[in-house]
C-alpha cells in the first residue's frame, strides 16, 4: 500500500506481487466491525478519529477501486458509524 501511494507507477509490481500471494478473495477495502472491539479499542481508535479526521488507512487516499484492481485486501476501521 505505502508503494502504490509513494510510486504509483509500480501499480503492476504491486499486482503482481498480490497475485503471487494468493490475493485472489476479493480485494478492496473491508471494515471490520466495531461491535465486536472492546470498549477500550473503540476509545481509541474515537480519538485517533478526532485527532486525525480518519483512518490510518484512509490517511493514505487509496480508492477501493485502486486496491481491487491490484488484488489487494485491506481491513480498515471505518468509522463507527459503518
């Protein structure tokens, strides 16, 4: 990911090494569920929001189209709405 968002021109070496490690179950970007953090987790990961305005995922700026066509499957926090 910190690849594609430094040197967006090596999109095929970063395909292909997704490829290659069996990234075939459906790239993109995935959230997991904060139902099932605990309460301190959801604490933090609240004032990282706070701080920050976004994931540490979502601070990179990749598009989920960007990360399905490079076969790569990412989970990021969302955000506790999601």
């Amino acid at each position: 990911m910190i690849t594609l968002c430094d040197a967006p021109d090596e999109f095929s070496f970063v395909q292909q090494t997704a490829c290659e490690a069996g990234g075939e179950d459906g790239g993109g970007l995935h959230h997991d569920d904060w139902n099932l953090l605990t309460a301190d987790e959801r604490d933090r990961r609240n004032r990282w929001f706070m701080r920050h305005g976004r994931s540490p995922i979502g601070g990179l700026g990749l598009s989920d189209d960007l990360l399905v066509r490079a076969g790569l499957r990412v989970v990021d926090w969302g955000s506790p709405d999601d």
